[in-house]
C-alpha cells in the first residue's frame, strides 16, 4: 500500500488498469472457469437451494495440485475451462487458454476448437450503449402475508408498492433471459484511454454479443435489513453457506430459520449456475448499500454502542434484545459475506450512508455522510467508484452532463465516485462525461409492474409482459 501512495499519477493510473485488468481476470476465470463441469455437476447433484462452488480453474491451481494429474487430463480440463468461458461469451479468454495448453499447435482438436471460437467472436456485434437497460430491486418479499397484510404495521399500503416478491422477481429473471437479455457489469459500459498529454479519456465500453442479445445491468438497492422493515416479511441476513455461495436466513411464521435462496442474491447465482449465457464473462449485480443499521442484516456501524450520542432508539432496542452483541464480531461476518459475493461475480455501490437526499441536503452534510460511509462500509465491501441516489434524487436536475460548478458532483468524484445513478421512470438514460457515467435505473417495483399491466405499450414492454409477471396474490394497489 506503501508503494501505491508513492507513485505518480500516471503510474498510479496505469498501475490501477493492470490492477483491473488482473481483477477482471480472476472475475471471469473464478466465475465461469469450470461453468461446463459446474453445469454438469448441477445437473447430477443438483439439490433445492444448494449449488456446487465454481471451484477453481485449471489454469489458478497450484503446480502441487497439477504434477499430480497427467498431461491428457489437465488438457482435457482447459478443454472444459474454455468451453464454459466460451459460454459466458469470454472468446478472447477462452482462446487464450487453449493456447495456453503444452504443444497445441500440432493438435488437431485445439485448433479446430479455436478456430470455432474465433467464428463464433467473428459473428458478435458491439452492443450500443443507448441501448443497455439498467434495472433495480429491493430485498425481495418472502411472506407476503406480512408484507402486504395488516402486520406490516401500516405499512402494507407503501411495501405494497414499494416491494417484489420472490416469483415476481424469478418471473422476470426468466422472460428476460428468454429474450435475450444479458447481465453486463456497469464497469464494462465504458473504456478509459489516453490522449497524448496522458490524460484520462473515457468513451463507450466494448461489449461484443451474439445477434439478437441484448444487455441490462442489475442493481439491488438498500440490501441492509433496516430496523424500520423489521416486520415486512424480508428476510434476516444473507450467510455463506458450506461451498462458498451467498444465501438468505428468513424467519418463518412459525418462528423457524430458514435458509436458502429467499433473496435476488441466491437466485441470481443459480440461475447463472444453470444458464451462463445470462452473464457477459462471469458478471453479476451491483449491490448498493447504506451504512446506518450496518449491512446484510449485521450491525456493523459505530453508532450501535448505546455510549454514542447517535445511537438511536430503533439501535438501542435492538441492542437491548440482543446483550451479546459484539461490534468486531459482525464485521467479521458481514466481510465474510462481501467476500464470497465478490468471489462470485458480485460488485458494491455507496447508497450513501443515511440514505441521504442528495438534492435537499448541503454540501457539508454529504461530506459528513460520505466520511462516515467510508469509515463503516467501506472497510467492509472495500473501495467502489459508484454511488447510487436515494428517492428519486439527483445532484443534477437535468441529464446529461453535469455542469462545471456542480460542488456536489465535484466533491463526490473527488472522494472517488465515478459511476453516479439516479431513478428514472423512462427509459435508462445514460451518459459518459469526462471522466464519469450517468446510468440512470428503472426501479421494478410493485407499483412500476402493475402500472405496467393498465398498457400494452410501456416502458417496461422490452423486457416483460407485466400482465404474466404481476403476483395475483398481491393486494388492490394504491396507485399514487
Ligand atoms: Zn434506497
């Protein structure tokens, strides 16, 4: 770390690009290394709510582990590793490690292998920008009884709205894959190169794809399990199970913890698991987080000590319930989480820390905000470019770019942000600036969906049918 503080500016750039490039690697080969004998390791073993671990590809295992094997097989398994990367659209990868395989040149099977893949590249086009869709969640509604019924505490009329539930969101999830939708992370939505003086030039990402595909990006909001949501029937806390994958700790009506994939997490993961042509090279959803009740479902914020001035009643009472709590212990446990989400594929955003209203409040309140942020989520989920805006606000009231005396924007890119998105109602609007993206999201929540089931024609059109998507089960909405 040392080191990285001494560099200068262009080596510290260049530094960050291999770093990326590197980070991008180890993405796509931990991801969708091994997708082929995962696929067929689902197929045999599969059991409800449980997956096998990608594992680790052939190429990232010890030379201990590979002096063990013989020639034929360790061919046979870059065989496989690159037939799943073929699958998650990785050509160059996939290439890559076939050639990477002693004396390919004089084997007839690798090179016909690679000049299939190279057809296969040779027939993607570059997906336009203007044309990626960015889609955005809530933790999913496990009961809807309590969500939508009478012990929501008043609150079954907004969560009504506000909320998806689990088959609303597996619903989705399907009939956008059926038309071709796949998931891309927002960082490949941009490139950054140089000009001659050195300096940052960004421009539209190069995202090549099979005829007929298209692109989304997912983000899932608030994946923190407030206080305030105690009784609206979502799940605890999200656990890594015993092979490495993220799922979600729901209590039952009953009282009993359930575990299992009752969160976009785990369903996102085994649905790539079973189809990893829904994702571009291994890439998952951007998580954006707040920090004031902690994130996941643990407490991991500085103010859950009842000595802190900030601690607030809601923390109190929680604190209160649990005697046993130790803050270094739930960091402990919610690191473990991001970890294992960044492992598979999975990538974090500030949602600012109070869930602040960046249009309404100063620029030293967000200073204050952005500080503690850093302080108490950052340690957890590590450094992120994005920064994604609460209630349907903006530090901009127009698309576009943002204007030269914007203090707000200028100190969020100093503080590091380089991603910003707001909700939009329309279409994703989407925007690269200098040295920055505008990704506005679609919120696909209760109301958006059923609004979306009055018209055949809606904004939602392209990437479902709200009529077949829309639960039966739910409750009249209240339309707003
Ligand atoms: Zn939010």
């Amino acid at each position: 770390m040392k080191e990285e503080k001494n560099m200068g500016l262009l080596e510290r750039k260049k530094y960050e690009r291999s770093v990326r490039r590197r980070k991008s690697r180890i993405r796509i080969a931990t991801t969708c290394g091994l997708i082929l004998l995962v696929t067929v390791f689902v197929c045999v073993f599969w059991k409800p709510w449980k997956r096998y671990s990608w594992g680790t590809s052939v190429t990232n295992q010890t030379d201990e582990s590979n002096k063990k094997k013989s020639k034929e097989e360790i061919r046979k398994e870059m065989m496989a590793e690159a037939e799943g990367l073929v699958l998650c659209y990785a050509y160059d990868e996939a290439i890559e490690t076939l050639k990477s395989i002693d004396g390919y040149q004089k084997q007839k099977e690798i090179k016909a292998k690679i000049a299939e893949i190279e057809a296969k590249k040779a027939a993607c086009v570059p997906v336009k920008l203007e044309d990626i869709v960015h889609i955005c969640y809530q933790p999913l509604v496990v009961d809807e009884e309590k969500a939508f019924g009478t012990g929501a505490n008043g609150k079954e009329v907004s969560n009504n709205q506000k909320m998806t539930t689990i088959d609303e969101f597996k619903a989705i999830t399907e009939e956008m894959y059926q038309r071709g939708y796949v998931m891309v992370s927002i960082h490949d939505l941009y490139e950054v190169t140089e000009d001659k003086e050195g300096n940052e030039v960004w421009k539209e990402g190069k995202i090549f794809l099979p005829e007929g595909k298209k692109a989304f990006v997912l983000t899932i909001d608030d994946l923190n399990y407030y206080h305030a949501s105690e009784d609206y029937g979502l799940n605890e806390k999200l656990v890594v199970d015993q092979d490495g994958m993220v799922v979600s700790e729901y209590v039952d009506a009953e009282g009993e913890t359930q575990v299992g994939a009752y969160e976009c997490i785990p369903i996102i993961d085994q649905f790539v698991a079973e189809h990893p042509d829904a994702s571009y090279k291994g890439a998952k959803g951007l998580i954006s987080l707040t920090g004031y009740n902690g994130v996941f479902g643990y407490r991991t914020d500085v103010t859950y000590d009842t000595s802190n001035p900030d601690c607030d009643s809601e923390q109190k009472a929680w604190m209160a319930e649990h005697p046993n709590f130790d803050l270094d212990k739930e960091c402990e446990e919610a690191k473990k989480v991001a970890d294992a989400l960044k492992a598979n594929g999975w990538e974090f955003a500030s949602h600012t820390w109070g869930h602040a209203r960046v249009a309404d409040r100063g620029i030293d309140s967000l200073k204050t905000d952005i500080r503690k942020w850093k302080e108490n989520v950052e340690p957890i989920v590590g450094e992120t470019d994005v920064i994604t805006f609460a209630y349907g606000q903006d530090i901009a009231t127009k698309a576009g770019a943002y204007a030269a005396s914007n203090e707000k924007f200028e100190f969020f890119k100093e503080e590091g942000f380089k991603i910003f998105s707001n909700i939009v109602t329309e279409h994703t609007e989407v925007f690269i600036g200098d040295g920055y993206l505008r990704f506005g999201r679609i919120n696909l929540d209760g109301l958006a969906i059923y609004k979306a089931t009055k018209k055949t024609e809606n904004e939602l059109s392209d990437l479902f049918d709200a009529k077949e998507i829309y639960d039966a089960d739910r409750p009249k909405m209240k339309e707003m």
